[in-house]
C-alpha cells in the first residue's frame, strides 16, 4: 500500500498540478482533491509541533502515513469538555480513523508526509472547514 501511494504521489506530483501549499504551524498542507463526498490532503508535518484540539460535525477523518510517526490524541465526545482519553502512535504504512463528533489532535513524533482523507456518511456535504476548535496548534511542549 504503501509504494503504491508514494508512487501515486510522485506520479502526480509530476504530470498533473502545481500544489499549491498551506502554511501551518505544524508544517504545511496541500489540498489535492475536495468535492462534495470526498476530501484529500497531503500534510508534510515538523516533529514537535501540534495541531489544535478539535473536532468535526459531519466528517470522518482518516490520517494514513507515507513517512511520519504522528501521535493522535482522543479526547472523547464533542459534547463535554476534552479530557484525553487515549493516544495512538501510527507510523509508515498505517492508518487511524477519527470519527465525526470526536475531540482529537495530533502531534508529530517523526517529520515526514501522512495523507489525510475526509468524507461523510450522512449526506452532508464535506467541507475542508467543518472544524470546531478548542485551542490553538503549536510547538508541543511535553513531547
């Protein structure tokens, strides 16, 4: 799986779009490919650095990593305050679903690549900014 999406990546990367990247404090993001059911990103990310504590409405969120050892954060559901629940360490080759309604974070344990993939199942349309934020991301202080 994952030659397949490397070699995917630099096929594309190739032939087809100039990426136009986003600046993150984590790193950077591109969005490849958005449309009404289906969202792809490609998130190069600095170890050390974090994203915000938050959560989706409508979107599942799945994190497949190419490169990069990330830790993601489960901070139970939207509807209470987060409160860290659990922590999974994914790494090449492996993936982690998040599903909507979910605090969550993650936070870069090895800088590299992760695909990142939202979609939704209850006929909503999927949106980049179906985000509801309690803090902000940063420099991961207790890494």
């Amino acid at each position: 799986m994952i030659q397949f999406i490397n070699k995917y990546l630099s096929d594309w990367l190739k032939t087809f779009y100039v990426p136009i990247w986003e600046s993150k404090c984590w790193g950077r993001v591109w969005h490849r490919f958005n449309d009404e059911q289906l969202n792809e990103s490609l998130l190069e990310v600095n170890k050390d650095w974090q994203c915000s504590i938050h959560w989706h409405t409508d979107r599942y969120n799945c994190f497949i990593c190419i490169n990069a050892i990330i830790g993601v954060e489960d901070f139970g559901p939207a509807e209470n305050e987060p409160t860290l629940i659990s922590t999974t360490i994914i790494k090449e080759g492996e993936s982690l679903t998040i599903f909507p309604k979910r605090w969550h974070r993650f936070y870069v344990i090895q800088s590299g690549r992760l695909v990142e993939i939202y979609w939704t199942t209850n006929k909503q349309a999927c949106k980049v900014n179906d985000i509801n934020r309690f803090d902000v991301g940063g420099k991961r202080i207790n890494s």
